[in-house]
C-alpha cells in the first residue's frame, strides 16, 4: 500500500485528534480529516485504505508515543525497579487517559471498529507493544533473563490494553498497586546473576 511521508501521517494524525475532539468516530469521515489535515481525501485513501484503517494506524502511533514515555520512565528510574514500573505505569494511564480515540472506547460510545482494535482485533497491538517493552527490559536491565523480559513485557501490555478498554475502576493508585504486584518478579532476576546471561549485580541509580 502507497504511504505517504512522515510529515503528512503526523498532520493527519494530529486532524484526527483535533477531530475526534469535536465528533464521535460514527461521524467522522476521511474527507474531513483530510480538510482539517490540509491533505486530499484520495492521500488518506492511499495511506490507510479506510476509517478502520486510518483507526489502526493512529493506535499503533499511539502505542509507539506511550511506549516512548515508559521507556523513559523505567530508564530514569533503573536503580530502583518497582519505582521505575510505578512511574512508567503512572504515565501509561495518564497519557491514555487523555487521549480522544481512547476516550471514546472508555466511555462506551464508541463505533465497534474502535472496541475491536483493543479486543478482539488487538493480537498485532499487543504483539509490537510487548515487543517495545522487551527491548526496553532488556537494555536498561541487560542481566535480566530475556524469557523473564518477554514475560514481563507481554504481562505489562496485556494489562495495558486491558486498561485502555476499561478504565481503572477504582479510585485506588491502580500503578502503585500493579508495579507493587509485579516488581518482585523482576527485582527476583536482577538479584540473581544467574538468571540473566549478563550476570553482575543490578544497576544502581
């Protein structure tokens, strides 16, 4: 499928966003996001072939931008691993939470095409987020066992999807709670030399 260059996907992209702002998804139409991008309707078609598809794209683009956040978060954070998941969780829920598309969905007025990408659809989602965050694992904690690295990633973005359908539900510090619940997991590995081929002791701040 033809593509057009960054800068035209990051204009459409940000004329979505300002969009979804003011329509529900079932209103939204490739003509005008277009208009607001300052693009053809024909350039959307060729890019992103339909809404599903313009719907798709902007996901993973938003799940490379979170996923950027919570790199940083675990990396300024690598001496202390529960500290490090807390803030990468915080910022996960805060960022997704601010978000129109994502919005939609938690509200529950969003179109099926929208529910689907973070259901029933979201296997390639979850696949190149869990992906993100292995890598992540894996170079700012390199003695950490890469299967534990993938459990971990793949535990972290399920979880993370599982949040962007549903809202937290509670008023509880919900990545308190998760990074208290899955930092002994990881801290377990970075004490353990022998766990990781890399061997060594943990990093410190």
């Amino acid at each position: 499928m033809p593509r057009s260059g960054v800068p035209t996907r990051t204009a459409v992209f940000a004329a979505l966003r300002e969009v979804l702002t003011e329509k529900q998804w079932r209103k939204v139409t490739l003509e005008t996001v277009a208009k607001k991008a300052g693009v053809s309707r024909q350039t959307i078609y060729n890019d992103f072939g339909s809404r599903a598809g313009l719907a798709e794209a902007y996901a993973f683009e938003l799940a490379d931008a979170f996923c950027d956040l919570v790199d940083a978060d675990l990396e300024a954070n690598a001496g202390d691993p529960q500290a490090a998941l807390e803030a990468a969780l915080r910022t996960f829920l805060h960022a997704t939470s601010a978000d129109p598309l994502i919005k939609r969905v938690q509200d529950g007025n969003a179109h099926p095409d929208l529910v689907r990408l973070v259901t029933t659809d979201s296997g390639q989602l979850l696949a190149h987020i869990a992906g993100r965050l292995t890598e992540a694992v894996g170079r700012i904690w390199p003695i950490v066992d890469p299967v534990a690295a993938r459990t971990l990633a793949r535990t972290i973005a399920r979880l993370g999807i599982s949040y962007v359908a549903m809202p937290p539900e509670t008023e509880d510090d919900v990545a308190a709670e998760l990074a208290a619940l899955l930092a002994p997991a990881l801290q377990a590995t970075l004490r353990d030399p022998a766990a990781g081929p890399g061997g060594g002791a943990p990093p410190q701040a």
